[in-house]
C-alpha cells in the first residue's frame, strides 16, 4: 500500500446526507478525539454549517468501507461519501478552496478547515499523514484564491440570502442576527453594509461577546431571551446558532410582525412549517443550496478556471511529497551515475552530469511511487544496480 493510500475522508453534507443526518454526526463527535479514539493512528474532523468530515489515517489493512461503519454511516451510498488516497486530498483541497462550498468563493471555509487541523494539532490528534493532506490542502486552495477571483472578500452564506430578503423589507428595517458565532458575525456585517441600512440587533446569551460584535458592526445587543420574548419587534431574524427549532411556534407568535426569517443553523433553527403557516418567508437552507446553484452557473467559466489551478497545485504537492519520501531511492541513482562517470571528469562537472543523467530516470522512478508505493522504486533500483 502507497502511504497516501492509507488517507480516508469520511464525510456528511447537506447535499449529500442531509441536514439532520450532518447535525447528528457533528453531535456525535465533538472533535478530533472522539473519532481517533475509534481505532485510527491520526484524525483530524472539519465541522461546518454544510459539512462534518473525518479525515483519517486508515489502520494497516483497513478500508474506507470499515471507516464508514465505524463512523456510524454504514454502506448507504445517499448517507456521505468517502474518499481515499489521492482522492480524499483532492476534495480535502477543493473544500478549502471552497469549490465545494453552498456559495463558491466564500470567506470562511479556508479559516475553518486551518482551524480544524490547528485544534487537532493541540490535542496530538494529527500525525505525519494528515500533517501533510492538511497543509498541502491549504496551499493548493490559497493557490486557488491567489489566482482565480470566484467572489468579493467577505462572501459568505449569507451572502446568497441576502438578495432573497431584501425585497421584503425596507431602508431601516429592525433585524435580528441571533448568534455572534463566525456565522453571525458574517452576517451582521453583510447586513451593516447593506444598502438596507437596517436598525441591526446582534442576539446572543453572552453580553460581552455580544457586545463585541454589535459595536463592531454598529449594531445594538440583546439578550436571546428578551429577544424570544418579544421585547423587540423584528421585521427579520437571521439565525446562526447550534440550537434546534430555536424559532418554534411558541417563539414565533411572539414575534409579531415578523416578514422573513433566514435560517443558518446546523441543526435548523426554525420550524419552517411553523413559520410559513403564519405567513413567515422562510429563506432555509434548501432555498440556500439553490441560490447557490444558480450563482454556480453564472460563474461556471471561472469555476473551470479554479479547478484547473487546483489539480496543478495538487499533482505538484504529490510529486514533491514522492519525492520526500524516495529521497534516499533518488539519492543512489545519482550516486550511481557519479560511479559511472568515474574519474573521467573533474568532481565538480562528474557530480552535474550524474544529476543530468538522472533527470528523466527520477521521473520514472517518481512516477512508480506514485502509482504503486515507495517499495516499488526501490526494487526498481535495487534490480538495476545488480545488473
């Protein structure tokens, strides 16, 4: 087995699972710990409001089907997905270049999937294996980024949403970001800058980072249960918080005068039948992931352009990883060759030319790691030195 092959991203996602099936698993495990502790050497979990991925270090002889069981996902093709070898490094990349994103190009996902690894690194749930996927992931996507502009700085999720409210409301609307998580600190600040110019509530139990938010975007802070209550009275309410059916439809007959509610959350934060029956637009994550679509397809062109970087700055990753890893292997052809040559040449032009003749051998060499294991390259050698 190549060492990339023992690589495995087991994972849910909105699109693929559902929004109930990704809050479960992100219930389940908490972080990197809960799921190393399942039997894998490494284990590093990218949790965000459209996805819950486990990137592991498979044991000796293990597979990605055994690691889907043991995640609790079983042999259902429509519950997640996996990926192994170069195949997980490649999606691991395009989820931080957020080519997998609901809205391609947004700000956050790259911060989130660097978090991710950092935390595992702390808790020593990342090794040698998911060291490399990570940091090669996040050069390819900052690649990505660099050269193919897919959206403005500050993109977000609710950057789809957006256009979907504002025809509801009016300049100097009363609206409600309940969270001053990253999600709610994004949206808060596309509200700020809206031409709306909202009278903005930052909605949250802790006053002091409550506080911090709403001065950071000119807003004003309130209590979430005064804001449950009705103390206020909100033309919107964004939700962005981790707490299922936060608007219920007790909630919800508090907020009288109520036009249209955006809901983030994982899990969903609003009974949409609740809503909708009281006349309540609801903008949930279906209605997300097709405004998401949609920009995907106007886009489609600097999309492809993105994909191609991607997979450049991914093969170059791999080669340079190969050539890590058969380094000594490289290090004996050149070695070679300079017994070759001989003393036929001063030391300094013998040592070049073994390096010029080494030049399209090392590809070869380079090539047979790649495809099938570091093994296989040294054999290769061994078999030739013996001739």
């Amino acid at each position: 087995m190549r060492p990339v092959d023992r690589l495995a991203l087991i994972g849910v996602s909105q699109a693929r699972g559902g929004v109930d099936a990704l809050a479960a698993l992100q219930a389940r495990f908490p972080d990197a710990r809960t799921v190393r502790d399942l039997g894998f050497d490494e284990a590093v979990t990218v949790a965000t409001c459209n996805r819950f991925e486990a990137v592991v270090a498979l044991p000796e002889g293990g597979d990605c089907r055994q690691a889907r069981h043991v995640l609790g996902l079983g042999d259902d093709p429509g519950a997640g997905y996996a990926f192994r070898g170069e195949g997980a490094l490649e999606h691991l990349a395009r989820v931080a270049a957020s080519l997998e994103s609901v809205n391609p190009g947004e700000d956050q996902v790259m911060r989130q999937v660097r978090g991710a690894y950092g935390a595992a690194q702390v808790t020593g749930c990342a090794g040698p294996l998911t060291t490399f996927a990570f940091e090669s992931a996040l050069r390819v996507a900052k690649s990505v980024r660099r050269e193919v502009k897919l959206a403005p700085l500050n993109t977000s999720l609710f950057s789809l949403a957006l256009p979907l409210i504002e025809p509801v409301l009016s300049t100097g609307s009363a609206v409600a970001v309940v969270g001053a998580g990253e999600m709610g600190s994004s949206a808060a600040r596309a509200l700020a800058r809206s031409e709306l110019a909202p009278r903005l509530f930052v909605v949250n139990r802790d006053p002091q980072r409550g506080r911090a938010v709403a001065e950071r975007h000119g807003a004003n802070w309130l209590h979430l249960d005064d804001c449950l209550a009705g103390s206020v009275s909100f033309d919107a309410v964004v939700c962005a918080t981790p707490r299922a059916a936060l608007l219920d439809a007790t909630a919800l007959d508090r907020l009288a005068g109520l036009k249209v509610v955006v809901d983030l959350g994982v899990p969903r934060n609003v009974d949409e039948r609740a809503a909708r029956s009281r006349g309540v637009q609801v903008v949930g994550h279906e209605e997300l992931r097709a405004a998401g679509q949609h920009r995907r397809e106007r886009i489609a062109e600097r999309l492809a352009e993105a994909e191609a970087v991607l997979l450049r700055e991914l093969d170059s990753a791999l080669d340079a990883w190969t050539d890590r890893q058969i380094a000594p292997t490289i290090r004996r052809l050149r070695d070679l060759y300079r017994d070759t040559i001989g003393d036929a040449l001063p030391e300094d032009e013998a040592a070049a030319m073994a390096h010029r003749f080494a030049h399209v051998p090392v590809k070869g060499l380079r090539a047979l790691a790649r495809r099938y294991g570091v093994e296989a390259a040294t054999t290769f050698l061994e078999t030739v030195e013996s001739l």
